[in-house]
C-alpha cells in the first residue's frame, strides 16, 4: 500500500524498478507511522479494511478470505457479486440467519 523513496532520488527511476500491480502511495522522504484516529484495536482494523476498499487494493493472499468474510458479511459491501469461498458463504448465511 506504501513505497517509500528516499530524498534525491530520481522517481523515473524509482518507479521504474517497482514492481507492483496495484495502486500505491509513494512517500518521499523518512518513514513515518500514519496516525491512527482509533485508540482500539477494532478501530484500527476498521480504518485499514476501508483504506483497502477505498483504494481498491487486492486483499492479502493469506488473509483473503478473512477479508471477504469481513467486507461481506460485516459490512455487508456487495454481498452479490463478491465470489466468496464455500466456507464464507456458509458462515454468513448461518450468522444471518441467528
């Protein structure tokens, strides 16, 4: 989700050697924590999970199906269309139907 470039360098040539198939910010300069607005640790997954979605970053390959659960079934973020694997889907339909 982030590349970091130090100060000086050419970003022609930054960017060049990336390698990467999604959208990222580049961040130019030392590394610096972003703020978290959350004190929670629920907060916190809250504001990555939507940081995610909003730039419409691919979910992380071993996290995948958690984060399907979690856009699906928490948020209920197209429920429809979003191919969910065969034990997501059974555990959403059983929670929606408590």
């Amino acid at each position: 989700m982030l590349k970091f470039m130090k100060l000086g360098t050419s970003m022609a040539t930054f960017l060049h050697g990336v390698e990467s198939s999604q959208p990222f910010l580049l961040c130019v300069g030392e590394k610096k924590t972003i703020p978290c607005m959350s004190p929670t640790a629920v907060g916190a997954f809250d504001e990555l999970f939507k940081v995610q979605f909003v730039f419409s970053l691919s979910y992380d390959e071993t996290l995948f199906n958690f984060y399907n659960f979690i856009q699906t079934t928490i948020y209920g973020i197209d429920v429809a269309t979003t191919k969910e694997s065969p034990r997501v889907k059974e555990i959403r339909v059983r929670i929606n139907n408590v």
